[in-house]
C-alpha cells in the first residue's frame, strides 16, 4: 500500500479538530430528555436536516468505496451517487406521508413503522434485517477509518480503528441522537470545504490517453446494478427515517431532504475524480481503496494536509456515529422494549451500553476484515429486502402481512446465499431485489390460498 507520512504538526491538527467537533457535541448535553435524545426532539430544521443526511450518505464508507468503484469502474460508479441522490428525493413522499403518522404513534425505529402496518413477525424481521445492516456498516467505517491513518500516518490500522472508536463514544453514547445531527453539520461542512478546494483539482491529474479503456466506458449491467443499489437503499435506510422522525414538520423534512439530494449530488461529482486520477497515476502499487488518500496527498499543498486528513476522518464519524446510534436504539428499543417487554425506562441506559458493544464488536471486526467493496455491496443487499413493501405503501397499495414476511425471508436468504458464492458485485444487485419481490409474490398468494 502506499503512504503519505504527515508531520506530527499536521496530526496534532487533525486531533485538535477531532477534539474541537467533541466538545462542541457534548455541550449542554446533560439533562437532556429522552424525546431529545432518541430523536432530537423531533423538533430538527430543515437548515440543519439536509447537511445531516448529506453528512450520513457521503461518509468514510461511502467516500472509500466510490473511490474504489470510480478505480475500478470509471463513469459507470457514477451512477450510484445518481442513484443515492434521486433515492433522496423520493424520500420526500414518504417523509409526506409517514411523519404524521410517526408523530402520532411515537415510533422511534424503523422497524417501529413495519410491526404498527404489518405486524409483529413483520416488525421483528425488520429489526433483524436493520441489525444486520448497521452492524456491517460500523465495520465498514471502521475500516475506512484504519485505512485512512495507515496510509498517511502510517499508523497500524487497528490504531485508526481504536482512535476513532473512542471519539465517536465520546459524544454519540452521552448526547444520543442530538449529538449526531450536531456534529454531522460540522463533519459534512468540513467534508465539503474539502471537496470544493482541493479535490477540483484532481481532474487535470487525469491522464485520459493513458486512463484504461475499461476504466472509462460505460457497461450497462453495472450501472443498473449501481443505480439500484443507490436509489432503492434510499427508500429503506433506517438513519433516514430516523431523520423523517426528527424532523420540526413533514414540510420541513421535505425541503431538508430535498436540499440533502442536491448536496449529495454535488459532493458525488466531486469523488468521481480521485478514482480516475488515480487510476492514471505512474505508481502500480497503488490499491484502488486508498485511491482518495494517494490523489488527495499529490493534490493537496502540504500545510493543509492535516485538515484534509481531519475532513475525511470526520466523515467517517458522520456515518459511523450515526449506525453506533441506529444499532443502540434498534437493540434497546426493538428488541430489549418491544420483543421482550422490558421497561420503557430501561431504552436509554440499554441504548448506551449497547452503543459501547457494537464499537467493541465493530472494531474487532474492523481489525480482522479490510475488505471495502465486497462489504459495502453486500449491505446495499440487505437493504433491498426491505423496498417492496415500503414502496407499495408509498403507493398507496399495503401488501398483506404475509407478502412483506414472504419477500423480506426470501430476500434474506438470497443475499447470505450471494455472500457464501462469494457473488457480491454491483451487478448482482437485482437478483436480491426480484428475491424480496418474489418473496412478497409468494406470500401474498398463500394468503389467498389460506383464505
């Protein structure tokens, strides 16, 4: 892997800011109700919304693994910022149409929404499918984490595991949900100085008579597979409906996610050039996960290397400590709460500790696992499940309790069947949708039968 070696003034730097981003979240953070700190009160602007979830999609993980998919595919990885961006925006009727509800039933997860429409079996599949889906997540910012230090501070990467770990403990276990909309404002203004300064810049590196010929043209089965992966994940992101439940009115969720998906789209163009850069520059050894790290450092003047370093490792915070949140809340409330009746004033203690466990587990993982693409594919699957019912009741067609059962276990098993053949490529990211599709197929006919 190649290497950029930051001075220890430029790392000094990172860390201040890392620690200025803290302190900034845990003011006033003490008292805070548990309507606050599980979904910011549900009082959140639209002003500070649309960063927040800008901040949440265009994270560590994602910045690595565009990065990757930009090496590896050229213009045909464009396709899945397209994707996330027009998914955001067809958030916006959903947002129209649940908050409200949300509102007034009090839900605090996403799997709240699937056990009030469709049932408890419903709920718990859900839960088990957002479970999933956060844990992969934390290891995969974590990754992204290791990687970034070991490849400018040549640092082990379990230190950059460990090191952002605690950060984002620091604030996101005290503070809850009103920590993350916080510092994911700051992260994301810190991300997007970044991307308008410096990475520009990347697109006069790009040395099209040498670029590869399969790195610039389009294929049409990746960039379907990417659109999908982008647009649909949108639609059943449990952060983003957390963000539907915080928001101050549904009319002020619609213009925050709509100002999200124009800040998606314009930081997605910017991350396509590191990748092609990248893939034009002399050295071979360069791997295509730190394809962003290795332009930004031929790019970036040296005295502001540190604050470059500190923008992306603050992004990865803005995902990660957005899925440590979404994990403890699904583990206190969705299960210790809901599936085994516990207490309702046992949700936040649980939510903490569950917090501090998945950092835990996500580390150790993180440490043992480096690989980007794969992982990121596969929790984009995951997601799929989980679309056919929530788009049908955008529509205003509800499936019967027995078809989202159906597509949800079939779609499940599809992707864990894709991730034993070792089959996770963008390509492949239809076969779990028409999976949860027939699945929904299928029930909603032994339904018919049963009756």
């Amino acid at each position: 892997m190649t290497s950029v070696s930051l001075s220890w003034f430029d790392f000094a730097m990172a860390i201040a800011i890392f620690l200025s981003v803290t302190l900034f979240a845990l003011r006033k953070s003490r008292g805070i109700s548990e309507e606050v700190y599980l979904v910011g009160g549900r009082d959140v602007p639209w002003w500070l919304l649309g960063p927040t979830i800008a901040a949440g999609v265009l994270g560590g993980g994602v910045i690595l693994v565009f990065s990757e998919y930009s090496y590896n595919y050229g213009f045909s990885a464009l396709s899945i910022i397209g994707g996330i961006a027009i998914g955001t925006f067809f958030v916006i009727p959903l947002a129209l149409k649940f908050k409200p509800m949300a509102d007034r039933q009090r839900f605090f997860t996403f799997p709240d929404l699937f056990e009030y429409k469709w049932g408890i079996v419903a709920g718990n599949l859900a839960t088990l499918a957002v479970f999933l889906w956060t844990l992969g997540f934390i290891v995969l910012h974590l990754i992204s984490a290791g990687i970034i230090i070991q490849a400018m501070v040549q640092l082990p990467s379990w230190s950059g595991v460990l090191i952002v770990s605690a950060v984002v403990a620091s604030y996101v276990v005290r503070s809850g949900f009103r920590a993350v909309v916080l510092t994911d404002f700051i992260q994301f203004a810190a991300l997007l100085l970044l991307l308008i300064v410096v990475l520009p810049s990347t697109a006069v590196s790009i040395d099209w008579s040498k670029a590869r010929l399969d790195s610039i043209k389009l294929d049409l089965a990746t960039i379907i597979g990417f659109f999908l992966l982008g647009s649909l994940n949108m639609l059943v992101s449990a952060d983003l409906w957390q963000r539907i439940y915080a928001a101050r009115s549904p009319k002020e969720a619609k213009v925050g996610f709509l100002f999200a998906g124009i800040l998606i789209l314009i930081g997605g163009l910017l991350l396509l050039f590191p990748g092609l850069a990248a893939n034009t520059l002399q050295q071979k050894d360069i791997q295509p996960n730190v394809a962003l790290v290795e332009v930004l450092a031929q790019n970036c003047p040296r005295l502001i290397l540190g604050f470059g370093l500190a923008a992306i490792l603050m992004a990865v915070m803005a995902s990660l400590d957005t899925m440590v949140f979404i994990l403890g809340l699904t583990i206190s409330h969705d299960i210790i709460v809901r599936i085994f009746g516990k207490p309702l004033s046992s949700r936040i203690p649980s939510a903490q500790l569950s917090m501090v466990l998945a950092l835990l587990i996500g580390s150790i993982f993180a440490i043992r696992f480096s690989e980007l693409l794969p992982t990121g594919v596969a929790l984009s699957l995951i997601g799929l499940v989980l679309v056919p019912a929530i788009f049908m009741a955008a529509i205003g067609k509800d499936l019967s309790k027995q078809a989202v059962n159906g597509g949800i276990i079939l779609g499940l098993l599809t992707v864990f069947s894709l991730i034993i053949l070792g089959k996770l490529t963008p390509d492949t990211a239809p076969i779990a949708l028409v999976a949860a599709i027939l699945g929904s197929a299928i029930g909603a006919s032994y339904k018919k039968w049963s009756d």
